[in-house]
C-alpha cells in the first residue's frame, strides 16, 4: 500500500486537518484513515499529554489548562505543534492534524507560516452535542499503549484490547472539565469552521453511528475532494 503510494508521486501526500467536538470519535477515526493514507497523524492533545509525562517545565504550564478543560495559550501551541511538523523535507511525508487547528486565530497562523499548501481540505466530524456527553463518560484510555476506548464496549475486561493494559479515565474526562471543554467549543469552533469554509477546505461528515460507517464518510469525503487518493483508499478498502 505504501509502495504504491510512494509510487504515485510524493507531491500527492495528502495535509488534512480533522475537526469535531470532543467526544465526536476524532481521535479513533484520524488513527485509522492517517494509516490508511499512509500519513503521519498529530494530534495536539496527544502531543501536549506527552509533555505532561515527561514533567518538564513546559509540560508542567500546559497541564494546568489541560486539566482546567481550557486551551492551551496560541503561542505554546503553535511552538509545539511546529516542533512536531519539523521542516520542509518531513513535511513532504503529508500530514493529518488532529486538534489543531482548534481557533480561527491558530488556522491564520498556520496558512501564513506554510502557505496555501499547509493543508488541502479540513474534514469537520460532526456530531450533536447531546450525543457526546456518554461517549465522554464512558472513555477511557489505556495507560500503557494511549489506545482510547470505550466502556460500553470493553467492560468485560476492563483492560485495553490491543495491549491489555490497565484502563482509565483520561484526567481531563472528568464533569467540570467536560463541560467547560464542550462550552470552549461551542465558542470556538464556529468561527474556525466558518473561516475553513471562506478558503474553500471544509467539508463536514455526520460522525453519528457506528465507527465503520463514520470512517467511510471520511474516506468519502477525502476522495471527492482529493481524487488521487482514490488509488489508495480502493487498494485498502479491497
Ligand atoms: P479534547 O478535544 O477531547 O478535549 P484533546 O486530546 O484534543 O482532547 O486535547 C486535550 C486538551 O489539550 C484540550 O482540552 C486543551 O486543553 C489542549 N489542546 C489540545 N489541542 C489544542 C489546541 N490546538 N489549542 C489549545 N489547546 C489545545
Ligand atoms: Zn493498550
């Protein structure tokens, strides 16, 4: 698959960003169509949790907004993020971002550091805000391999099914942050998808129902707007 992805030109290595409120399944969905296309995926949150464990300094700053359910400060953000897209050469890989850009105010600022190319399209997982709140309840994350997963459908074990590492609650999943977190996207989110939408990249899938279904309306979605990648995504599908 990846041959024959490297085979097809690099210049064809897809920049997507993924949107949606927490809770919307971004996190299991970019995971899988990153590998589908055969992209690096980055997540900003997973990168800021990464900080956070190593105890340094900066990781120490971002865990007080993190656990508040506030966002992180744009310039700590945007230093961050820029680390992990490294520079010209690694960012010919593609990318699928994930998290960010979460403000209107971070998009301007990533167009304006990389150009018109510094993404294709921006996929919008949309789903309700009351449809969220169980989902949140009941995720959580494996403390050994990071895997989020789902109550409802691992309580027979209580363990991660990938790795069968012990369970738990993401920090942050607790009530107070929970809401604040939803309450800063509702604020946040519509002028970012407005914006997108103005530069002509947005493209908004219903994320209800099962992850199966979801992953083809983004696969759907990536190859209508983007058909080169149709190659790829029926070499995988098949
Ligand atoms: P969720 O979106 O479900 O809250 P994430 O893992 O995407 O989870 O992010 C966790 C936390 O990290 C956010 O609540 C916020 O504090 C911080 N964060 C992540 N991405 C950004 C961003 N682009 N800008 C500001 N803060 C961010
Ligand atoms: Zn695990």
């Amino acid at each position: 698959m990846a041959a024959a992805f490297a085979g097809a030109g690099r210049q064809l290595a897809p920049r997507l960003i993924v949107l949606g409120r927490q809770g919307a399944g971004k996190g299991t969905q970019c995971a899988r169509l990153a590998e589908q296309l055969d992209v690096p995926h980055l997540s900003s949150g997973d990168l800021f949790r990464a900080e956070i464990a190593a105890g340094t300094k900066l990781g120490g700053t971002i865990g007080r907004y993190v656990a508040a359910g506030e966002l992180v400060p744009d310039d700590i953000v945007l230093d961050v993020v820029a680390a992990r897209l490294g520079d010209n050469a690694r960012r010919a890989a593609g990318y699928l971002l994930d998290g960010f850009p979460r403000t209107q105010a971070q998009a301007q600022a990533l167009f304006e550091v990389l150009g018109a190319d510094a993404a294709e399209l921006a996929i919008e997982i949309d789903v309700p805000a009351d449809a969220v709140l169980p989902r949140l309840a009941a995720r959580r994350m494996c403390i050994e391999c990071g895997m989020v997963t789902n109550l409802h459908t691992d309580s027979s074990t209580g363990r991660c099914p990938a790795c069968r590492g012990f369970l738990e609650r993401r920090a942050d999943d607790h009530p107070d942050a929970i809401a604040r977190r939803l309450a800063v996207y509702d604020e946040q989110a519509p002028p970012l998808l407005e914006w997108l939408r103005d530069q002509g990249l947005l493209v908004s899938v219903d994320g209800r129902g099962e992850p199966d279904e979801v992953h083809e309306r983004l696969v759907q979605a990536v190859v209508s707007r983007i058909p080169a990648l149709r190659v790829l995504c029926r070499a995988v599908a098949d």
